[in-house]
C-alpha cells in the first residue's frame, strides 16, 4: 500500500492511499496492532523505516 498517515484515532491508523499514478484513491484503515513495519521517503527521497 502507498500513501500518507492521515490520521490515528486511538487505536487506528487511517491512510490516504494513493493509486499507481500517484494520485488520491480514497482512504485505507488499519488497527494498530496489526501494522509491523512502516517505510516512508522524505522529500530528499532518503528512505527512511519505523515501527510503531
């Protein structure tokens, strides 16, 4: 899945996800509990990894 962290409501995680183009497509919500591992890029495109 590719997109943003939106938004943590207590115990879940909502993500604006985006589509192959990298635009929009709706919104994705995962429990907490169940993420192991996010990656992300910064602006530089330096990756960059956490767990939550």
């Amino acid at each position: 899945m590719q997109g943003f962290i939106n938004n943590l409501e207590e115990d879940v995680l909502v993500i604006s996800s985006l589509n192959d183009f990298g635009e929009l497509d709706g919104e994705s919500y995962s429990k907490i509990e169940v993420v192991t591992d996010i990656s992300c890029d910064n602006k530089e495109g330096n990756a960059g990894e956490f767990s939550l």
